[in-house]
C-alpha cells in the first residue's frame, strides 16, 4: 500500500511539472523595445538593410544632380526639364531586398530639387486609371478628369543589385559586398544619360 502511494505521488508531481513546464512555455516571452532615430545605425547582421538603402539613395540623388546630364538635357530640349519614371530595378542577389527603401527616395529628392518630373510608376498608375473613370460617372463635370492625357516620361530608372559574398574556411567571417547600379535612359531612343553606382561592404566576424 505505502509503494502503491508513493508511486502515485511521483507521477502525480511528475505530471505536475509537464503541465507548469508546458504553461510557461505559453507565456509570450518580454522584450525591451528602445525607440531611436531612424538615422541611427543598427547591424543586426550582414545582410541588406536601412542603413545600406539610405546610403544608396543619398549617394545615388547626390550624383545625378552633380553630373551635368539635366543641364544638357534642358538645353537640347527649350529649357523643359526632363520627366523620369521608375521602371524596374533587378535584385541578383541572394536575399530579398525591397528596391523602394532607396527608390522611393530617389524620386523624391529629385522631385524636390526642383530640377526634373517625375510621373507614376506601373504599380501606382492602375490606381489613377481606376479613379478617372469613376470619375466620369460620379463626378461633377467641372471636377472631372480627362480620360488618356497622362504625361509621358522622357527617361526611365532603372538598375540592379548585384552581391558577392565570402566566407572564411573556419566559416568565422563572412564578407558581403553589394553593388547597386541605376541608369536613367531616354525611353525613345535607348541612350543612358546617367549612370550611377553605390558599393556597400560588410564584414561579420562570429565572436
């Protein structure tokens, strides 16, 4: 009788322990979340990431409006400042890499310079299409937008995202290099006007 209740007691907390193991198991596990300036940068690893895409849109807005090229292109055309849109952009390497962290900046530091156009791109220009022709039910003649009078762009961006990375035999070290390559190229005749390229190199060391 005294066996048959010990043993009982041993599997009675032995299931004990399985359940508060379990319970626990459930409980979300806590972080503690810093706020910083979006600025700030953060190397979680060696791949791709904010910090990487600031310094190719800054490195890359910088140069197209030193070169010369919107210069050249405003006295070949009566003054008209050329009109850009942004067409695909290639990622060739071995990670996902969203081309709009840098893009979309692009755009908009070029826009504000005051110095070019710029027109929707493929993805947003459905959107627009789909608003003009409700537009042409639902609203007031006066408000109503024209139907197929889109500005056409002269040049469009477009580039890619080429990777090389190294490892070391102790497998230790990982060097990753990327090269982002963006051309602007008159759509009628297929000449680049300006070719740039941002290089971004890391080396992660396991400790």
């Amino acid at each position: 009788m005294n066996t048959y209740s010990s043993h009982t007691v041993r599997t009675l907390l032995m299931l004990g322990a399985i359940a508060a193991g379990l319970a626990g198991g459930c409980e979300p596990s806590r972080r503690d979340v810093q706020r910083v300036d979006p600025g700030t940068v953060v190397d979680v690893d060696y791949r791709f990431n904010d910090t990487d895409a600031r310094q190719v849109w800054q490195g890359m807005s910088n140069d197209a409006q030193f070169r010369g090229w919107i210069d050249r292109w405003m006295a070949e055309h009566n003054g008209q400042r050329p009109i850009i849109i942004v067409g695909p952009i290639k990622n060739k390497t071995q990670e996902y890499i969203d081309t709009g962290l840098f893009t979309r900046n692009f755009e908009r530091e070029m826009l504000n310079s005051g110095r070019v156009r710029v027109v929707s791109a493929k993805d947003d220009r459905g959107d627009l299409r789909d608003e003009r022709l409700q537009g042409q039910e639902w609203n007031s003649p006066e408000t109503r937008k024209i139907l197929k009078n889109e500005l056409g762009a002269d040049l469009m961006l477009i580039g890619d995202i080429l990777q090389v990375k190294d490892r070391s035999l102790n497998g230790r070290t990982v060097v990753n290099y990327y090269q982002v390559n963006l051309d602007l190229t008159n759509i009628e005749s297929n000449e680049k006007v300006w070719i740039g390229s941002v290089e971004v190199k890391k080396v992660s060391t396991e400790r």
